[in-house]
C-alpha cells in the first residue's frame, strides 16, 4: 500500500462535482482525512488480507475510500469512525468476491488442476488429493471446490448456483462424506516427517555449519517464523529450544493445527502451541500471522492485525503482507547453501537471516523439503538491557562464553538454538 494513496484519492475525488462535496469544502475534506489516518493503519490491512492482490486491494480500498466520503455527513457520530469504515470496506470486498463469481465459470472437470496453480491457502496439495477429488461425482467437486478453494459461504453458493440454502447443506454434508470415504487419510505431505518419538536429547547434537560454493536452489518455505509449523489443515510438529553455553534443554513446545477459523473476515488455521494460540495462512506467495491469544496475569489477551501493535510483534513484509514463501537467490535474506551436520545427519539448506530493528538476529537453516534443520537466535549487546530486572545486564556480559557476530559494526551475541522433531 503505497502512502499517497490517500492524497491520490482526494485528487481523484476533487476532479468529480458531486453534491456532497460541494457542502462540505475543504472543512469537510479535512475532517475526513484526520479520521482516517487515524485508523489508516487497521483499514489498509484489513483490505489487504481479504483481497488476495494487491492491485485489486488497492482498487478495494480507494473505492471504500470514496463510498465512505460520499456518505460521511450521515455519520452522527465521528467516534465510530473507524468500525463505520471497516464496515464499509466489508461490504466492498463481499461486491468484490461477488462480482467475479458472475463473470469466472467453474469448469468442473479442472478442478484439481487449478487447485494446484491457484489454490487460495498457497497449499502444495499432492497427488492424492487431486486423485480423490477427481474420483467424485461431480457435484461433489464442484461443491467442495466453491467451498474450500473459493472460499465462498454457503449463502453464496446458494446464489451462485440458485438452489435453496438447505439444498447446499445437505450437499456439502454428502460431499464431505464421500470424500473421506475415498481420502487415504492421513496424507504424506512433502517435507512431512512426524514420529511418534519425541524424545529429544538432553544435550543439544554437536552441530557443524559450513558454506557450499552450490547454486542457491528454489526452495518453499511454508513454515511460520519461528514456530516451525506449517499453517495448514493436518499438520503438526515438535520442537525444542536449547540454551547456551550449556547447550542444555530448555523447554518442548507441540504445536497443531487444529482447524479452520476466521478472524475479521479473514479465513485462516487456528494452532494450539500449549499456553498460546496463534491463527495464521498461507496464500500464494506468503505465510502470514493472522491473531495472537495467550495470557498475561490469568487474563486471556487477544491481537490481532487489525491492533496497532501487531506491526511489533507479528509483522512481517511490507504492509504486513508476511514472509514469502519461495526462497531464491533473488531473495535479499537468503544468505547461501550451507551444509549443517546435527549429530550423525547431513543436510544441505538455504542460510535465511533476519534482523529486527529493536535488536534480533535469527539465522535458519532450510533443507530442500522446506524444513526447517536449525533456528538459531542471537540477541544485540543492548538487547532488552534495563527494560526488567531480568536483563541488567549487557548480552556479552551474561553469555561471554557464547558466539558472537558483528553485524553493520554492532555485537550479537548468540543465546539459543532450537530443533525440530523433523531431524530427529
């Protein structure tokens, strides 16, 4: 979202002579653009998460933009300005999602070639999926392909395909159930590599990194940042995390996906991860954070990304729009190839860094799977010094034993490592 978008649309609006404006003036133009960058924030990326480009987002938005000042003097109360506009950008995008299912026929018997290209969640569905779909009826298909990889609610479907709302429920039910009975479940997904043996070592493998002269390869990479599951329907993974200089275990988290959800109208994956649940998706090109629920003092805290402080602590990319997916050699943080050695097991991965301006450095090693092999986490000299009474003191004080980098001229010292159940 580009920041003149706002001034671009008052441009626009200056060049149309509608009554509306003509009452209002300048005092009017004002008052609308201080509400608005107010909660700019919030409306921009609400928009960007429902309309899955952001060519089309951007037209979404400065058409609300402009349904929103039409209407303007009709809002009594100029404190409900925010919930007002988001309502209206809500009603946009359902125009948006409208209008194309009026002009794209649904050609039945491709519907598991194009869930592969275009699937709405970025999922790599394999060969099974696209072989149990293609053994349906195709009533079965074409229902399940409008509710799952359109996305489209029952009510639409009704509309869509002019049949009674009870006819859609009874339909999907039975398609539902026709599908399990064919689905070899569960599926072998790429990359998937879950045992039933947790047991992770109490002393971290001894760990051996060294960079190939290799081409960079392309590699998926679906996982969320630093939670190493995937944001999809069945998956689940183990990890462990590791302090230094000990090299000690520290902490097991388990983390599932345990179903579909929707936060602000946006479809995603709700994930259990013990104390906290977190709700993510993927779309074509990127792997986003969606919400946040854990507890601070018994009480249950919710963010979400339409909350200013999601950037924070949850941001990823330009307008929050996530980490990217495929990781290529046109991508800025991959490092290299690198070999890394984890006990007895070789693996080639992609070096991915990432430092945060408040002062962290991660480097993760991806195999050609898109797993992640090791996390590693380094934290600035000044890292959270003086902000409790847990950090007194300076990073190359409390770990001097530890590695240490220097990045742009400023020390890292290394604090923790984690693994997965998927190197086991």
């Amino acid at each position: 979202m580009k920041m003149n978008l706002l001034m671009n649309f008052f441009i626009y609006i200056s060049e149309i002579d509608f009554e509306l404006k003509k009452k209002g003036g300048n005092m009017l133009d004002n008052e609308f653009e201080e509400l608005y960058c107010n909660c700019k924030n919030a409306v921009q990326r609400y928009v960007f998460y429902k309309v899955p480009t952001k060519h089309d987002g951007e037209d979404v938005l400065q058409e609300t933009l402009f349904i929103a000042y039409q209407k303007f003097s009709q809002l009594r109360d100029k404190n409900k300005f925010k919930p007002w506009l988001l309502s209206i950008a809500t009603n946009v995008c359902n125009s948006y999602y409208r209008s194309k299912l009026n002009v794209i026929e649904i050609p039945l018997e491709d519907v598991y070639s194009y869930e592969i290209i275009s699937s709405k969640n970025g999922r790599t569905i394999n060969e099974t999926v696209n072989e149990t779909l293609d053994s349906l009826k195709s009533a079965d298909k074409q229902i399940l392909f409008l509710f799952y990889i359109w996305g489209l609610n029952q009510m639409d479907i009704s509309q869509k395909l002019q049949i009674p709302i009870g006819t859609v429920k009874s339909r999907l039910f039975s398609a539902k159930q026709n599908f399990k009975v064919k689905y070899p479940y569960p599926p072998k997904l790429k990359g998937e590599n879950i045992m039933n043996d947790k047991n992770f070592p109490e002393i971290m493998p001894d760990i051996k990194i060294s960079k190939s002269k290799r081409d960079i390869p392309n590699v998926n990479f679906e996982e969320l940042p630093g939670w190493f599951i995937i944001p999809r329907i069945g998956e689940k993974i183990s990890w462990s995390m590791y302090d230094y200089p000990e090299r000690k275990l520290n902490e097991v988290s388990d983390c599932k996906v345990i179903g579909k959800a929707e936060i602000h109208g946006v479809q995603c994956v709700e994930i259990n991860c013990g104390n906290r649940t977190l709700y993510a998706r993927l779309t074509d090109t990127h792997c986003q954070y969606i919400a946040d629920i854990h507890f601070h003092n018994d009480v249950k805290v919710m963010t979400s990304f339409l909350d200013d402080d999601w950037l924070k602590n949850w941001s990823y990319g330009e307008d929050n729009c996530g980490r990217e997916i495929l990781l290529n050699k046109e991508n800025p943080m991959v490092e290299g190839v690198y070999d890394v050695k984890t006990g007895k097991k070789s693996y080639e991965t992609l070096k991915v860094i990432d430092k945060t301006a408040d002062g962290i450095y991660s480097e993760t090693y991806i195999d050609q799977n898109g797993r992640t092999v090791l996390w590693r986490r380094y934290n600035r000299n000044d890292w959270n010094v003086g902000t409790n009474s847990y950090y007194k003191n300076l990073w190359c004080d409390k770990l001097p034993k530890n590695e240490k980098l220097i990045i742009e001229g400023e020390t890292y010292v290394h604090w923790y490592d984690c693994i997965t159940e998927y190197v086991l």
